[in-house]
C-alpha cells in the first residue's frame, strides 16, 4: 500500500442542515469560502522567510523553485441537495474545517449544521451516511 504523500489524502465530510426553509447552495459556497480564506492565511503564516525555498536566477541545468499552490488546499463542496451534503477537504485540513464548519452556523440564517461523519472517499461517505437517512426518513 503506497501512502500518497505527494497528491495527498482526500476527506469527505457529510453533513445536514437542519431547518425549515431550503438553503440554497450559494450559502453553503459563502461558507466554505470563509474557510478556505482562513486555510490561506494559516497557511501564509506558516510559511515564513525561512521556510520558503529562496528563488534565485536559476542558472544552466538549475529549475526555478514554483511558489506554494493556495488554490490545492481548498475546501470544496461536492453534492448538496438541499438538506444534506459532502465536503471535500484533505487530511491535514480535516480538523479545521470541522471546527470552522460547527463554529460558523451563524452564517447560516436560523440553521443547525450537523456533522454527520467523515470518510476517505465518495461512495463510502454517500453510503455511510447520505444513504443511511433516506431509510429513516
């Protein structure tokens, strides 16, 4: 088994909103912009002058080093019906989002964001977790 440490892990997170009118995506994407523009600035803080690879005129057979990609690190949404949803982030961002997404429900006008589980990919969180409430209900 080969731990993808280049490409990274991949986490979905599920969840519900619960109240009584629909909320519309464009809220649930005013979200986790918030979060992924709080990501950025950890990140930005993180990487100070010494940690950042010093870029000088590359000279024959030398690369220039790139600078850090922000826009891999973010926080996506990728189903919402209205109710219930899935949030893509990576492992090391798993906390933050969590903690973001359950400190921010005042964003969301009257609603309770409940975290129903985090998985490593798509079909086991759908199945685990989406499918799980279309039983009950």
């Amino acid at each position: 088994m080969v731990v993808k440490d280049k490409i990274g892990r991949r986490r979905y997170i599920a969840f519900e909103i619960i109240t009584k009118r629909r909320v519309e995506k464009r809220e649930i994407v005013r979200l986790l912009n918030s979060i992924n523009s709080k990501l950025e600035l950890r990140k930005r803080e993180a990487c100070d002058e010494d940690k950042t690879p010093k870029v000088n005129t590359p000279t024959s057979g030398q690369r220039q080093a790139k600078p850090y990609n922000f826009n891999y690190d973010t926080v996506r949404l990728i189903k919402f019906d209205g109710t219930r949803g899935l949030i893509y982030c990576k492992h090391y961002n798993k906390d933050v989002t969590i903690e973001s997404l359950t400190g921010d429900q005042k964003r969301i006008d009257g609603a309770i964001l409940r975290l129903l589980g985090v998985s490593g990919t798509i079909r086991n969180a759908t199945k685990k977790y989406l499918d799980k409430l279309n039983d009950y209900t």
